[in-house]
C-alpha cells in the first residue's frame, strides 16, 4: 500500500516551478512525469468534503450593504445596473472579431453551461418510446480565455496535455452585482457582461478559442450531435449504510435489536484484520461530480433555448447546473458530412443566412404534428 | 434553601439586576431539585419556575458568520429564482413563456382533463418544460380526437400493431384505471376474451394509436376498478360489437351505482381495507375487522398539509387550465368547420 502512495504522489509535479527557471522546457511531454500505471486502486478511498475554496478563487458572496441608500436611490441604481449592462450588452468587442478557423478531428470546442429542467416521454417514428431530457442554455456568455502558454503556468494545469489547451471560462445567469464582492465583479471587467452566478471552464484547443463577452446559445450545438453532460448529483446529506452502500441490514425480529439498518462486520483475522482503507461505512452521499457521456441530441428548441437529449442519467435534480461540450467518446464523434457544419468557434447570430425554425427534429423522432403511425399491410 | 434565600435577597436589588436575577434562579432551582428528587419530594412550585434556555447563541460570530452557517447549501436552484432571472431585464436570447389571463375553464375541467396538471412537488416544476409539454399534448390532441372519459367509461381503442392481419388491434373494454401526467398519461382498459380477463394499458400520446372513441360515458363509484379482478367475469365483459351511446349535451356524466359482489377468497388485495363502494358489503371475520382498524388512517381527511402537498396552486391550476379550455376550444372549432366543409363537398 505505501509503495503505491509514493508512487500516485509523483504523477503531478509543480509545473510552474519548471517554466519560471527553464522557459525552454515549457512543453513538458509524458517524459517529464512518473506515468507508473498503479493497479487496484479503490475508488473512491474516502470522500471528504472541502471545507475550504481553493486558494486562488476569490471570494464570491458579499454581505455588504449601502445603508444610506433609501427606496428612490435604490430605483435609481437598478436603473443604473440596466443601463449599464443591458443597453450595451451587444457592444463589449473592443478589439475586433478574432480569427476563425475550420472544424478539424483535433479540435475541441467550448461547452456550455445549461439547467437541468427535466425529463420527457418522447416516441420515435416506429413508435418505441424513450426519455428525453431537457436542458436550458440560460443566459450564457463567455468570460475569459486563457492561450496555452499561460494555462501552463496555473497550479491546475494537468503536466500530460501540455500545450495542447487553453482555458475559456463559461458564465451563466446574470446577477445584481451589489451582491458579489468587488474581485469577484472585477472578473466581468473584460467581458463587459454583468456578474454571472455560476462560472466554469472548458479546456479548448486554441483554435477554437471564443472571445470574451461573447453570448453563447443552443445553436452552439447542431441536432444529431452528441453531447457529454457533467454536473453534481442530488445532495443526500449523511447517509446511513443501507442508503448509501446498499448494504443488506439485519432481520428485523428474531432477536435482532437496534442492529436493523446497521452493517456488519469491518474486517476479517489474521493477515487482513483491521479496517482497511475504503470501506464502506456511513457518511456524506451525493453533491458528487457526475459525467454522463454520449448523450444524443434529438431536440432543440430555438425559440427558449432548450436542448433534448436521448436518455436519462444528466445528475441531479431539476435546477442543478449543467456542463454541456462535445463528447469525448471515439465512436460518437462527428461525421465528415456533421464537420463541415460546425458552428466555429461558435455560432453568430450575423453568420444566420434565414432565421431558424423555432424547432429543429432528427430524422427519426415523432413529431406531435404528424398524423398517427400507419403500418402498411403485406400483400403476401 | 438556596433559592429562596436569593430570592429574599433579590427584592433589595436594582430593577435591571433583578431580570438578570431570573437566569440564575434556573440554576439554582436546578440544583435544588435534585435533592427533592432524591429524597422524593413533589415539588408543587415548579410550575411557577422559569423555562429553562435550551439553544445558547455564539454572540462571538459576526452576522455574516451566521448567515453563512445556516444557508443550506444546495447544488440546484430553487425553481422560482430560476423564474426571476428568466424575466430579468439583464438577461438576453431567450424568450418568456407567456401566462394565460383570458376566459377561464370551467370549475370542473380539471377532472375532464386531469393529465394537464403538472407535478405539484415543487422540487419537480419548471414553468418553461410545463408550458412545452402542454404543447406538444395539445399538438396531438389536435390531430387525433382524446375525448371526455372517466374511470368506469366503456371505451374502444384502435392501435397499430405489426403482428395483427390488418396491422391495426381493436380493443373495448372498460376503464378501470386512469393516471401519469404530461406525455406519461395513460389509461387501463379491461375485458373478458374467451373467457380470460384481459387489461390492456395505453399512453394517451402514443403515436401508435389511431383513435379513442368513448362507448359509453359513466362514472363509477371508486377511483380504481382493480376489484374487478376478483369479481364475476360478468361484470367486466362487454361486446366487441357495442354501438356507442350519444348522451344529450349539457348533461352531467351519469354516475353508475351498480354494487359488484366479489368472489369469495384468495383475492389480489385485502379489499376490505380499501373503503370500496361499488361492491357489496363484505362478509368480515375478526381478524379483517382487526386489520382495517389497525391500516385505518382517520386523520388524512384532516391533513391540511397533506392535501396542500397534494394539489397544485389554485392560482396556477386556474392559468393551466384557461390555457387548455382555450386551446382545446379552438381545436374543437376547427373540427366542426372542417366537417361542415366536408358535407358541402359531398
């Protein structure tokens, strides 16, 4: 066990010690790193929640108010916040539009930052019944984008990829920004967009990098293509171990007291005694990050910017925030015919030749529209 | 007595003293009862005591601290601040769904159509998803009639169905269970083939579904008619060939009082214990009379709060349903000129 802790511990060197002293080291290949593969690892060890933010996050909430601010003031300053943000909303592109490339296989694109709504029963076209799941691109604007070079320097920045990314962090919901904290506010500077309530970011390849401020919606996604979803799963609290392990209990008579949902033993005799690490005992469940990938896209609505997707399992309750980008799965990847109309880096509302449909189907979904499904008899 | 002496001391005491006075007299009387107790005594003056402090606040945290502690801290938003910043002036490219404040349905509408109803547990409503379902029901229900039914119609459904001759499956029966919201609604139909029950299940928005022709429309006593399981097959056996029965308009749904006497045991479920009233009274032994006394909730019909949780706000059920009535008004109209059309062609 101890030898397979040092070993995990050398994967992730502190990059930006290397870059600050050698600037012609700044790639820093697989060669650089302990790539040892570690066998049986338990997953998860043990879950611990951060009591903490990270270190370099800045503080987001804030409880300061202007007390000498009476309700006319207060009108006024709304008013000020609309004009401000609302009215040139269209306008924060300073410097000019960047450089936009061609969709390759290398490439991967910013995602974006959806709701959770719920799910649907949908038919397909031979009558089979399935889910969907709606999701909605809510406001979402681009915030920053951070090249490669710089990424690299960042404490967070994974030694294995490189040069190969750059950041693009991703907003979404719109807020008072009397609320947050001035460093947090002084995030939306260069966007000029108002302060959003959630952040997060994508790891994009340069050539797909989207200039801040930036509006993003659902026509960044084309029907047809295939989507992961990563969001946190429904916050159960401390749980027991039946709830959480799904561990069987005790009977409930025959003598069996106070012992009924409880677990039973924690660890053999001998050479295996003592409770390893891992078990499985009573704790927090939930609130955990949660990937569904290669999730279909066989609705969009343009109109309220919802997105349908296939299938179930998008974590979480309704209202929980979902990262929506292009799946990472190799046989789900676009077609030829899928690469030559990507949106890059993302789509402009000037690139639009005619207005979109209010509703965009696959092929082989029911729409509520057609008439019912007819099967023709056989002659034979 | 310790107390006591206190007390007497109490009286000399400056006013604001003697309201500090009070907190430490708990204690006091505290420690004095213990002995009372060991010695068993009845104390007949601790009704006069003051109640003791059972939560001590931190003074020492900031109000910011505390704020912080007790916002729970949940990784989904509630779904009316999802409301808010949809109708935010910050917030751009994405249209609101528009309220309905037009004619109102009529009381009763909601059990015509009780599917339109969305979830009333609030951690599962969304305006926007509510406002798109509704629409794609009303698509539906635009091209094929669903009409008026309740548990207890005798109803004929035609379906698609790849393994018939004519690869469509007629089937009558009657309804003995209706449920599911949304696009999930779905109805259950009973009857007797070759002398073997059989229910079948349908979703209302199938598309494999061709039409719903009601034969007769009548309500039942109960809500569910599962008990017809265990009565006589004659209750649930309805012809195949049953011409429908037109009712005159602006008539209320006639309620069918018939009482089924159940066979006797083994039966699917304790039916006694389910209040039924569409079946005959039941034989009962004393070991049933013990189990309904013993499964009886008596107090759900006083449950304020479980009846709240249960339904939708009437405010939003009246909007909902303005906006079917409305939609549903509209589609009717366009039916009878469309017919009215078709005659003049003939």
């Amino acid at each position: 066990m101890a030898s397979k802790s040092v070993m995990t511990l050398g994967v992730r060197p502190l990059s930006h010690s290397f870059i600050g002293s050698t600037p012609s080291a700044i790639y820093l290949g697989t060669n650089s790193v302990c790539v040892q593969q570690v066998r049986h690892r338990r997953f998860p060890k043990f879950v611990v929640r951060p009591t903490a933010r990270r270190p370099w996050h800045v503080r987001k909430w804030t409880e300061k108010r202007d007390e000498t601010l009476d309700a006319s003031n207060e009108q006024f300053v709304k008013e000020v916040i609309i004009d401000k943000y609302a009215n040139t909303a269209s306008s924060p592109l300073k410097d000019g539009p960047w450089e936009r490339h061609s969709y390759l296989r290398e490439t991967r694109r910013s995602g974006v930052l959806a709701l959770k709504l719920g799910t649907l029963l949908h038919w397909k076209k031979d009558g089979t019944p399935f889910t969907v799941t709606v999701l909605q691109v809510l406001d979402n604007h681009v915030i920053n984008y951070v090249p490669p070079e710089v990424y690299a320097t960042y404490p967070s920045h994974n030694p294995h990829q490189g040069l190969r990314f750059g950041l693009q962090v991703v907003g979404s919901l719109s807020c008072d920004p009397r609320q947050f904290s001035k460093p947090y506010n002084n995030l939306f500077l260069k966007a000029g967009v108002p302060p959003k309530r959630w952040l997060t970011r994508f790891l994009v390849t340069p050539d797909a990098a989207i200039q801040p401020g930036t509006a993003l919606d659902v026509n960044h996604f084309k029907v047809g293509d295939y989507v992961d979803t990563q969001g946190r799963t429904r916050d159960y609290g401390f749980q027991g171990v039946i709830k959480r392990w799904g561990m069987k209990g005790m009977p409930k008579s025959h003598g069996t007291t106070k012992s009924e949902r409880k677990m039973g033993a924690t660890g053999g005799g001998g050479d295996k005694d003592g409770i390893w690490k891992g078990k499985h005992m009573p704790g927090m469940m939930g609130n955990y990050l949660r990937t569904m990938y290669g999730l279909k896209i066989c609705r969009i609505n343009t109109r309220y910017n919802l997105l349908y997707l296939a299938g179930v399992g998008v974590p979480g309750l309704p209202h929980t925030f979902i990262r929506v980008s292009d799946t990472v799965l190799p046989r789900k990847q676009r077609t030829e015919e899928q690469m030559s109309q990507v949106s890059m880096p993302t789509s402009f509302p000037e690139d639009l030749v005619e207005p979109l449909p209010e509703e965009i189907f696959t092929d082989d979904v029911f729409q509520f529209t057609e008439p019912s499904l007819q099967l023709e008899a056989e002659d034979s | 007595m310790a107390a006591s002496i206190a007390q007497f001391c109490v009286k000399f005491l400056p006013k604001r003293l003697q309201l500090m006075h009070q907190q430490t007299s708990c204690w006091l009387w505290r420690r004095g009862r213990g002995k009372i107790t060991h010695t068993h005594f009845s104390s007949s003056s601790s009704l006069n005591q003051p109640k003791q402090l059972k939560h001590v606040i931190n003074y020492q945290r900031t109000r910011a601290e505390v704020a912080r502690a007790l916002r729970k801290k949940q990784n989904f938003l509630h779904h009316e601040m999802v409301d808010k910043h949809r109708a935010s002036p910050l917030q751009s490219g994405t249209e609101q769904v528009s309220e309905e404040k037009g004619e109102g349905a009529p009381r009763e509408y909601r059990y015509v159509m009780p599917e339109f109803l969305p979830n009333p547990d609030f951690q599962y409503r969304d305006k926007v998803l509510e406002k798109m379902e509704r629409r794609d029901m009303l698509r539906r229900r635009a091209v094929i009639d669903i009409p008026e039914f309740y548990v207890g119609s005798i109803m004929a459904v035609t379906v698609s169905d790849p393994y018939s001759s004519g690869k469509t499956n007629r089937f009558v029966g009657i309804c003995i269970d209706r449920g599911g919201r949304g696009l999930k609604a779905y109805f259950v139909l009973r009857n007797v083939v070759d002398g073997l029950g059989v229910e079948v299940m349908y979703e209302m928005y199938n598309p494999t579904v061709h039409s719903i022709q009601v034969l007769r429309l009548e309500k039942r006593l109960d809500d569910q008619l599962y008990y017809l399981r265990n009565a006589p097959l004659e209750h649930s056996t309805f012809s195949f060939d049953m011409q429908p029965v037109t009712l005159p308009r602006d008539v209320p749904v006639p309620v069918n009082t018939t009482k089924v006497k159940l066979n006797p045991k083994p039966w699917e479920y304790r039916w006694e214990r389910f209040n039924l009233k569409g079946i005959e009274p039941l034989p009962l032994t004393p070991k049933m009379e013990k189990g309904i006394k013993e499964h009886a909730k008596p107090w759900e019909d006083y449950d304020l709060m479980l009846k709240y949780r249960q339904t939708v706000n009437e405010d939003e059920e009246r909007s909902i349903m303005a906006e079917v009535y409305q939609e549903n008004t509209r589609i009717d109209a366009g039916r009878k000129s469309s017919r009215a059309v078709l005659r003049r062609k003939k």
